[in-house]
C-alpha cells in the first residue's frame, strides 16, 4: 500500500461533511468558504498546502468540540462527519 506523504506542495481536497445542528453546519460552511468553493450543497473542493490544510483540520475539529458533536448520538449510523479526500498533490 503506497502512503502519500504531505509536503509543502498545494494539494487538491474534497471535502465532505454532514453536521445535523444548523449553527455548526453554518460555521463549517463558512470556514471552508475561506479556502476553497462549493460544488455541491455538503461538497467543497480545496486547493491548500498541507500546513494550511492541517490549520483547517483543527479549526474544523474546534467547532465540533464546541457543539458537543462527537457526543451528540450513540448509534453509530447517525453520527454527524466531515470527511477529507486528497485528490492529488501538484
């Protein structure tokens, strides 16, 4: 299995997420409008470098903390998520 390593090269992301609580929802979407474009309503794409993208993971990971999302339910199928694609490395 190859393993991409993360460099200083901008890297091209999609970005996907479904948050059920509107006011975090909000805030994610406004934090990811800084850094890249939307292509569809929960789908942004992002064209960062990898210090960039690591500062957005946590600032991602921040609000979530503050919405008290990682413990919002128990059954698993209904956990709220934000997913990162790497599409490619220029």
């Amino acid at each position: 299995m190859r393993v991409l390593r993360l460099g200083r090269e901008k890297m091209y992301i999609s970005v996907t997420y479904d948050i059920s609580q509107t006011k975090a929802r909000n805030k994610v979407v406004q934090l990811l409008e800084r850094y890249g474009f939307r292509v569809q309503k929960s789908v942004f794409e992002l064209e960062i470098k990898e210090p960039q993208f690591r500062g957005l993971k946590l600032k991602l990971e921040d609000i979530l903390r503050k919405a008290n999302i990682y413990y919002q339910n128990q059954n698993m199928d209904n956990l709220d998520s934000i997913k990162f694609y790497i599409l490619s490395k220029v």
